[in-house]
C-alpha cells in the first residue's frame, strides 16, 4: 500500500499498474489504515520528506478513502488474531513471518480474498504458502 503513497517509492510504478486494473476499491481495514499512516509519520520523524508533504500524503489517503478508492472494511479482531495465530504456528517456522505479514494475510483470507499484492518477500512466501495468489506474479 505504501507504494501507492510514499514519495520516490521503488515499487511505485509496479503498485500503479495493479491497482489500476482492480475492478473494485482496495480492501482498507483498520489494520492497513494504521500500518500506512504510521509509515507516513515515521517518514516525518526520519525526515525523509516535510511536514507538508506528509500533510499531502495523508490528505490523499483521506481523499481516496472518501472516493473509495480506498475501501473500507470492517473486521473482527478476535477472529483475526485467532486466524493469525493459526498463520504463525502453520508458517513462521518456515518463512520467518513477522507479525503485521500474518495479520495481513490473515486479513485478507477473512475477507476470502484469492489474491494479494505485496512487494515484501517474506509476506508473499507466507501469503503463497496460505494458498494466496501474488500481485505482482513475478519479483
């Protein structure tokens, strides 16, 4: 998600290219809301960008919620983490996930989601192993 927002992002042009093929806004759970603002405020804290970039990231996010570009989706937290502790015992000791990669996944099969997009390799051999398809195919 964090491609879509953050300036002079690597990932950025392969996170466009997805995103503007879904057919529907992008699953936006509280989990995500919080994991990509957090990064936006600790690319302030690690001055990376100003004030008033970050100000506009966030402004976009908050746009794109209220466009739905960005989805908002409720879940229950007890079901995700008893989800997300079955994720772990079954993977971790193969892929050495850490905890927000199996809340996502975890997410994401609770949304009975097929596919997932990730740039994060240990989050894709844990999404895979979940029996997750990956965007983008190859990386």
């Amino acid at each position: 998600m964090a491609a879509l927002y953050l300036p002079e992002e690597i990932f950025e042009p392969k996170a466009r290219t997805i995103s503007a093929n879904f057919d529907r806004g992008i699953p936006y759970p509280w989990l995500l809301e919080l994991e990509l603002c957090n990064t936006v405020y600790r690319g302030l804290g690690r001055n990376l960008y100003d004030k008033r970039t970050c100000t506009a990231i966030l402004g976009q996010i908050s746009a794109d919620k209220n466009a739905g570009i960005l989805s908002v989706w409720s879940i229950d937290s007890a079901v995700l983490f008893r989800n997300a502790m079955e994720l772990s015992k079954r993977f971790t000791p193969l892929h050495q996930s850490r905890t927000l990669d199996i809340l996502h996944v975890a997410a994401a099969l609770e949304f009975r989601a097929d596919t997932i997009a990730s740039f994060d390799q240990r989050q894709r051999k844990l999404a895979g192993g979940a029996g997750l398809k990956l965007l983008p195919e190859n990386l």
